[in-house]
C-alpha cells in the first residue's frame, strides 16, 4: 500500500517511528519482532558499507536508498531499546542534538575555528572535558575493534598524531619498512610481521599525504577488477589462449584506461 509523503521533516520522521513500532507490534512483521541489537549488526555493517559503494560510484540515488535503510536501523534499534526500557528514539535524538551543539562550541558558543583543524582541535578538547573521557588510560583508546585493520591502523596514527606523536612528513620516517624484502624460508610469523608493519607504514604515509588508505585499497581492487576482466576477454580470444597470465596481465595494463 503506498501512502502519500509527508509534507514536513517531523511528519515523515514521526511516521517512520510509527511504522517500525506497528512492525514490532503484535501481529506485526515476524522478522522484525525477533530482532535484537546483536542480530542487526551483519545489516548494519552491510548497510553502511553499501552507502559508502554509493558514494564512491557518485549514485545519488543508491546513497539516498542506502541511507534511508540506515535511518531504518537505526530507528528499529530505538524502537527495541524502548521496549527493554533501555532508551527511546526521543532520548537518543536529544541526546545527539545536545552534543553536537556543545561539541561545536566554535559555531554555537564562544569558542573560534578560523580552519577545518581548528575545528577539530575544538572538538577534541570538547571531548575530552566530557565525563567518561577520563576512565581512557590511552590517548589511544576508543578505536572500535571492529574497524577494518587498515581503517583500525589510520585511526591509532590520527589519535597519537593529536597526542603531539607526528612525523614531519611521509619521508621523514628513518625506519620505514615499505620496502620490504621477504624470504619464503622465514617462518610464518616473522612474514606476517613484516607484512603487517609494511601495511601499517602504508597507512601512516598514505595519511601524512592526506590519501585515505581505506579509499585508495578500494580504487586499487577495483582497478585489479576491470584488468582481471580485460585478462578473462583475451582468453576467450583463441589466438591468446597460450599467453603466460603475466603477458596478459602487462597487455591489460598497457591497454587499459587506468594505464600507468
């Protein structure tokens, strides 16, 4: 059944909280009555990832879907916080609204943000002030485990790097290891080491060069994507069949419109 929109923000935003609790009602929708927070997680996690595909393929209209799935979720994890009695959308609403005010206090206080980093600096110090921020041992703590390594690897170098622990520049690390030299007899421990801290040099030049790390992984899989397609075509081709994969990968390259 299609309903006419609303005409107003609060209209349609009070009708979406309606209709998650009509789904969570008795007689509602049976999925949706046996969810729980940690049943939505793989949805949430597939959502935000979707979203993020959307704004990489510049899709307004993917993003626009994908973050109405989003607001979804994140009304119906209101919605069974409410019946636990736990907290409502309401709650969570003002909640959000109250610290995005005081977190920019150099917008709605007295505070002032000539800069993108001014504004950051402000954010954190904002932060740190807040209660709870104490209990943190490390000015290193409050990366989610559940972050991506590389995205987990950016993040520790952004908070350490607000610590006043920062490198110059991308060059000016004496211990860099991106050029890494491994041996197939080393045990596999002392691989994966090298291997992880060539990742982690990775991502601390990529930020000192303002690339994030996480984007640029996602452009090269994508390019290794289109030349692995271009691969396949040639060996439908029966005059290439016996091509080594190495040629015909060097032949994608060259001829490709990503070609460097």
């Amino acid at each position: 059944m299609d309903e006419q929109p609303k005409r107003t923000l609060l209209e349609a935003f009070e009708r979406l909280a309606d209709i998650i609790e009509i789904l969570r009602a008795p007689g509602g929708c049976p999925w949706d009555r046996e969810q729980t927070h940690a049943s939505l997680q793989p949805c949430l996690i597939e959502e935000v990832h979707e979203a993020v595909e959307a704004i990489d393929e510049e899709n307004m209209d993917a993003l626009e879907e994908e973050l109405g799935d989003l607001l979804t979720l994140i009304a119906l994890h209101a919605q069974i916080a409410a019946e636990a009695e736990e907290f409502t959308l309401l709650s969570l609403l003002n909640k959000n609204n109250a610290k995005l005010i005081r977190r920019h206090a150099h917008v709605f206080g007295e505070r002032k943000a000539e800069t993108a980093a001014d504004a950051l600096n402000s954010w954190e110090r904002v932060k740190r002030s807040e209660p709870g921020y104490e209990s943190r041992a490390s000015a290193l703590d409050g990366v989610p485990k559940s972050l991506p390594a590389l995205m987990a690897a950016s993040a520790l170098q952004k908070k350490a790097a607000r610590a006043g622990f920062e490198w110059r520049d991308a060059s000016s690390r004496g211990d860099s290891k991106i050029q890494l030299k491994l041996n197939s007899d080393d045990p596999v421990e002392e691989i994966q080491k090298k291997i992880g801290e060539a990742l982690f040099e990775l991502a601390s030049a990529a930020r000192l060069l303002g690339v994030d790390p996480e984007a640029a992984l996602r452009q090269a899989n994508a390019q290794f994507q289109r030349r692995f397609r271009e691969i396949e075509k040639m060996r439908d081709d029966a005059e290439r069949e016996d091509a080594s994969f190495a040629e015909l990968w060097k032949r994608a390259k060259e001829g490709g419109e990503d070609a460097d």
